[in-house]
C-alpha cells in the first residue's frame, strides 16, 4: 500500500512538473504566432506548437496541424505541409478517427513522391502502418511498415528504424508469429541502444511486454512494463502513462490480482479520459467491466461496459466504417490512376523512339539513295553488293512486318535493340569502304589519264583489299538478319545440331544490349561459364532461342529492379552457365543450363505459379505472363527437357534446363 501511494505522489509530482513547463512552453509559441506574418516562418512556428500539445492535447494539436497544413498549401510549402499532414494525421490517430487520420496519411504520402523524398516517404508509410495496427488490420499494416524499414535502414536513420521495427513486431505478435516477433523486437531495442529518447523507449520496452504476455511469460512481461512506464513518467507524455497502466491493470488481472487490475485499470481510464485518448479508454473500459464481471460487481461492470460500447460506437460506428471504406476506394481509384498515368507516359515513350527510329531510317534511307547515285559507275561486283545490302535491308523490314502480324513473334521485339547494335558496325564498315573506294576510282582515272601504271596497280591493289572488307562485313550483315529471321519464323518441327554455347553467347549479347538500349543507365556482371564438352546439341534454334532470350530478359530485369531500390550498395550479378552432366531420365547424357540473378527474387508464394499462363510478377503493362508460360512448353514438349527454378525472395533467382542428349 505505501508503495502503490508512493508511486501515485510520484506520478502527481511528474504531471505538475510536465504541465507547468508545457504552458510556459505554449505560451511563448502562443505569442509568437500573435504577429507572426503568413509566411513559411509562421508555419514553423504553428509546427512547433503542434509539438508542444501533440501528446497532451490532440485536438489541440490537430487545429494547430490543420492550419499549418492550410497555410504551406496556400504558400506551396511542400515541406511544411507534408509535416503538417502527418501531424494531422496523428492527432486524428490519438483521437481515435482512424479515417480522417488515413486521410491526411495518404496525402502526405502522394505528396512525398511527388517530390521523390524517399526518406520522408518512408517516415510517412510508417506513420501509415501505425494507424492500421491500431485498427487490427494487421496484414495491412505490415504492406507499409515493411517497405519502410529498408529505406530507414539505407539512410542509418535509428530512431525511425526502431520505431517502425517495432510497429512490425507488434503485428507479428497479433499474428500469433513469436519468432518473427521476437527478432524485430531485439532489432528495435538494437537500434534505440545509442539513443537517448524515452517516449521511444516507452514504445518500444511494451511492444516486449505485450510479446512476452501473448506468450504467457508474466514476470518478463512485468519487468519490460515497468521499465515502459518508468521511461513514460521520465518523458511526462500522459498518453503513455495512460496506456502502460492499462497493459499492468491486464497483466494483473491475467495472474488473478484483482486489486492491483483494478487499480491500474482506473488509473488508465481516468488519465486517458483526460487527455482525449478514445482508445486507450475504450480499452480501459473494456478490461475494467471484464475485472468488476469476474468479481461479481455487476453495476461497476456495466457502468464500464456502457462506456465502453459508446466509445467503440464513435471510433468504429457506421458512419466511421463508411467514412474508411470512401476513402480505401479514393486510395484504390488513385492508384489505378497513377498506374494508367504510367502506362500512358510509357506509350508516349516508346511513340518517340519510334518517331525517331523513322526518322533516322528515312534520314539513312536519303544518305544510300545519294550513295547509290555516288557508285553507278563502279564495277559490276561493287554493284551486286549494293544489292545486297537493298535486299538485307527489305529483309528486315519483311521480319519486322512479320512480327506485327504474328503472336508468336513477340519476343523478336525484345531482340531489336540488339540486332541494331550488332548490324549497325558492318554497315558502317561497309559504306566507309565504299566511299574510300570511290575516291580511288577518281584516283584510278586521274592516273589513267597520266599512265602513271604504277600509280594504277597501287590503287587496284587497295580496291581489291578494300572490296574483301566489304564482302567479309556485308556477309555479317547478312548472317546477323538470317539469324534474326530464323528466330522470327514459326518452327518447322524437326531439330537441328546447334553450337550451344555459341547460342548462348549471342543471346547474351543480344539481350544485354536491348536492356542497355531501353535502359542507358542499366548495367551488371557478366559471369559466363561454359562448358567446352557442351559442344552441338540437336535443338529446335529458334525455339530455344526464345527461351533463352526470355530468361536472360527475366534476370537483367530484376537486378535492374532491385538496383533502383538499393542503390550504389548493390553490386548486380548474373550468371550463365552450360555443364555436360550425367545420365538424367533414362538418357546416358544430359546438358545443364542455368541463368542465375542476385536481383529481388520470386516470393514463396508465386514460385508454384511462376509457369502457369498470364502470370507475372511485374507491374501492369510490363509483362504479359505468357513469357515463362511458353518457354515451359518449349523445353518440356518440345526438347523433353525439364525448366525449374528455385529463389529466396530479396536474394535472387535462378533458373535451371536440363536437356536430355540423344545417342
């Protein structure tokens, strides 16, 4: 008895010293704010009221939030507003009107990437995920707590981290997933270790309280609640005070002290009341009609109870329920919105490349007109090779109309940037040849004229080496586009004995440089190893070719992906390998190849479904599904080979074919 009057006159002494300093406190912001002109300063200054009542006095402080929030609107203070917004947002969150409280959350949070603030927007999500673990909508919760936690991780900002890893643990405790809890919980506590900041203490030393409780462990859950409150009556923020006592007055009720339940209890209640605090007292009633019901007080228990069902009909009644539910639609019609807004910008995009690629095609289509006129009187072999490159370049133009005509040819789109790369150095050996040739034929005249014969064998000499180089470079030219229409024509059925690791190595090109054409900023480790007893295998080319363009598409994608998240700290890699392998499915030999990646990796849950059509992991409008769904067929029935895969989520993926060899 001495000690619980012991730690009331404590409490009292506490409250008058954090009351006392707050009104000074308040009263010199209060004055400023008097002639303070509306500009950015006088959002600061009412930022820095908020801060004085934000624990004490919500209404208080969301009337002051508003306000800076209506003004930085009116002035275009990003910054501002967004602080502000989140300060309303929590203020609504301590009222216990969780849909208003989203409200301003979810602007804050448009606001943040507007302005790409990826730290703020990281601090804002946080914020977010606190307001639906409150409401229990625990999963919810953890979508926004846990994409906040690696950015607060990147920057080594403490206090957030542990903050939000807090928020995470509690979830997982709700969850009813002890393990999960218990390491977030130690993360939390890990980060706090070197910061001085009790409300966060508070926070986080309950959050081990509550996992301590949930798993029956009493004395350890009492140990981490006294610590919460003595952190709380150190920092003087009566919500927190309100809310410990609530956790003692369950924990004793739990072990059958009634008394002491009973005590905390009313305490909770009576300081929640106090500072505004609807779910804390709605929490304190609840518990407080269950301890007088076991007790056998049944006034005292109603009493509570019908506060209790008045508090939950204002935080969780109908028209709060359909005040949440407007706003999740709000929230879903704008995210689809934005996801059209991308599509729209991508289209957009690519009509501009292709602006360009018909302009430089009719630019390069004017420059071998002119030099088609250049060379009407050079020699009949010089001619056939101009022809042949008018007819290398009708063949892809064929190809690229086949393609549009032809649903299977939708992978010859992601080979273009590729080819372009390849074909572009051979054409342009072959038209500086020429143009070289051109000026020694004006020579070769010139020394006819003055029958300068040695002049004349020297410069037949040079258009013979240099129309070699033009036949060896318009034959490359001619094997690139034959490679490409025979990846583009349907298949014919029967196989054919392919160098495979010469496949793989032009495929390798091919993909890394379209990647490097849709992204200038894209680039990764190549680790290519291959087998030289891999030698030719009996494949359908351009089937297999598919395959191999879509995996190799597939694992530059995601270290891409993951590079954009992680920043200069992410070192991507891919690696490509074929290995001779032994006796596989009745055969005597097998070939195994594996494409791996360090990129983001394939969830658990979408790893069984990774093959089946129309499934994809990309966002909308970058994948169609059909990609893995196809090349699963082709290895599976077409080679009677086996595709699998195997991933660890954030680590990265990797893809295995094995191919059975045939005697």
């Amino acid at each position: 008895m001495k000690k619980n009057l012991l730690c009331l006159l404590l409490f009292i002494s506490w409250s008058y010293s954090f009351l006392y300093g707050q009104r000074i406190t308040s009263d010199s912001v209060l004055q400023k704010l008097k002639t303070a002109p509306r500009d950015t300063g006088r959002v600061e200054l009412l930022l820095e009221a908020v801060k004085v009542y934000y624990f004490s006095k919500p209404d208080t402080s969301l009337l002051l939030s508003l306000e800076a929030a209506s003004l930085a609107d009116e002035l275009n203070f990003q910054k501002g507003h967004v602080f502000a917004l989140n300060n309303a947002g929590e203020s609504y969150r301590f009222l216990g009107d969780y849909p208003h409280s989203l409200e301003m959350q979810l602007k804050a949070l448009q606001l943040n990437r507007e302005m790409k603030d990826t730290e703020e927007e990281a601090g804002t999500n946080g914020f977010i995920g606190f307001t639906y673990l409150e409401m229990g909508e625990y999963r919810k919760a953890l979508e926004y707590l846990l994409s906040a936690k690696p950015v607060h991780d990147h920057f080594n900002n403490t206090v957030s981290g542990s903050f939000v890893s807090s928020h995470i643990a509690s979830c997982y405790t709700f969850l009813n997933k002890p393990d999960s809890a218990m390491w977030y919980n130690q993360e939390a506590i890990r980060l706090l270790q070197f910061e001085a900041y009790p409300p966060l203490r508070t926070l986080v030393y309950d959050r081990m309280g509550a996992m301590y409780l949930a798993m029956g462990k009493y004395p350890e859950a009492s140990g981490w609640y006294h610590q919460s409150l003595y952190y709380s009556n150190v920092s003087r923020i009566q919500v927190n005070i309100s809310k410990e006592q609530k956790f003692l007055s369950d924990l004793h009720f739990r072990q059958g002290h009634t008394d002491s339940a009973i005590y905390f209890g009313r305490l909770a209640f009576s300081n929640s009341q106090g500072n505004l605090q609807k779910p804390h007292s709605l929490d304190a009633s609840m518990l407080l009609s269950r301890i007088f019901h076991q007790k056998g007080e049944t006034d005292s228990a109603y009493y509570y109870l019908g506060i209790a069902m008045n508090l939950k009909d204002s935080i969780y009644g109908p028209d709060q329920f359909r005040k949440l539910q407007l706003l999740m639609l709000d929230e879903q019609k704008r995210q689809q919105e934005l996801i059209q807004d991308q599509i729209e910008y991508r289209n957009r995009i690519k009509y501009i490349a292709l602006f360009f690629l018909l302009g430089f095609l009719a630019i390069l289509a004017i420059i071998q007109r002119r030099n088609n006129i250049l060379k009407q009187n050079t020699n009949r072999e010089l001619e056939q090779k101009k022809e042949n490159l008018e007819k290398t370049i009708a063949a892809l133009k064929s190809a690229q109309s086949q393609l549009i005509q032809s649903e299977k040819m939708a992978s010859l789109g992601e080979l273009t940037a590729g080819i372009a790369h390849e074909i572009q150095n051979p054409l342009n050996f072959v038209n500086n040849f020429a143009e070289i040739n051109n000026d020694l034929i004006t020579d070769l005249k010139d020394a006819t004229e003055q029958n300068d014969e040695r002049e004349i064998m020297r410069i037949v000499d040079q258009l013979k080496e240099n129309q070699d180089k033009i036949k060896l470079h318009g034959k490359r030219a001619d094997s690139i586009v034959k490679s490409m229409l025979q990846h583009s024509r349907a298949g014919s059925g029967s196989k054919e004995l392919t160098d495979i690791n010469k496949m793989v190595e032009e495929y390798v090109r091919l993909s890394f440089h379209g990647m490097r054409a849709r992204d200038k900023n894209f680039n990764t480790e190549l680790d290519i190893r291959l087998d030289p007893a891999a030698g030719r295998i009996a494949v359908l080319p351009q089937d297999f070719g598919r395959v191999l363009l879509n995996l190799l598409n597939n694992a530059f994608y995601a270290v891409n992906e993951k590079k954009k998240i992680s920043g200069e700290t992410y070192k991507p890699v891919v690696v490509i390998s074929t290995q001779l392998s032994g006796p596989w499915n009745g055969h005597a030999n097998s070939l195994r190849l594996v494409i791996a990646d360090n990129g983001k990796g394939i969830p658990a849950a979408n790893a069984e479904k990774i093959f089946q059509p129309f499934f994809t992991t990309k966002p909308t409008g970058e994948g169609t599904g059909l990609g893995l769904s196809l090349s699963y067929d082709i290895i599976t029935n077409g080679h009677g080979g086996e595709l699998s895969v195997e991933s660890v989520e954030g680590e990265g993926a990797e893809f295995m074919i094995l191919l059975p060899l045939e005697q």
